[in-house]
C-alpha cells in the first residue's frame, strides 16, 4: 500500500506510469479508505490538456517518489467506468471498479 503520508506529493506532481512502463498521465485527485486511513484509489488525468479523468486502484500499485506504477496500461485505464472525480466512491462504484480491474478485494460493510 501506498502511504497516506505520500498523498500531498502525489498531489502536486504525481504522475502515474503503467505496467508497459508508458505514462499515463498526472495524478488527479487521491482518495484515502476511511477505514483502513490507506491511499486507496486516485483519478488519472489523461485525454487532451487532462480534461478526463479516470480512477485507478492503488491496490497492486507501486510508488517511487512522486511516480506511481499501476498494472494496467494506457488503454485499460482511459476505458475505466467513469464516475465523477472528488465526489465519494460509492460501495457500488468501487464494486464497478474493482471488477473492472480484476482486482479481489475484501467485503465492505455498509455504514
């Protein structure tokens, strides 16, 4: 896991680089688990001048400073479900996401 200590970096100047070693593209936002108080997901900024952005887990995701590798390509993460960036992850849209991507993740309790 990504240190929640690292979030302000990766706000700045992150840039997140996928398993084909290609950018792709500026950390957009950074979204911490509030149970876990763990880097849980961040949008990629990608598409002319930035102006989409797409959600990335950070489950499988290794950083090294302000870079961020992730075990998807450019392709794979620009045709993610897209949901609104700097709104909440409902348990359904991370749900969405995380079939997306393959990742298993653990059952979430509903608040």
């Amino acid at each position: 896991m990504i240190s929640v200590d690292n979030a302000a970096m990766l706000l700045d100047r992150g840039e997140v680089v996928g398993s084909d070693g290609d950018t792709i593209g500026k950390v957009g936002q950074v979204y911490v688990d509030n149970q876990s108080c763990t880097l849980s997901w961040v949008t990629v900024k990608t598409g002319w001048f930035g102006k989409s952005e797409s959600f990335v887990p950070l489950d499988l995701a290794v950083s090294d400073g302000n870079i961020i590798t992730v075990p998807y390509d450019k392709a794979k993460v620009k045709e993610a479900p897209k949901h609104e960036p700097g709104a909440e992850l409902s348990i359904q849209d991370e749900r969405e996401l995380y079939s997306y991507y393959g990742v298993l993740q653990a059952p979430m309790v509903a608040d």
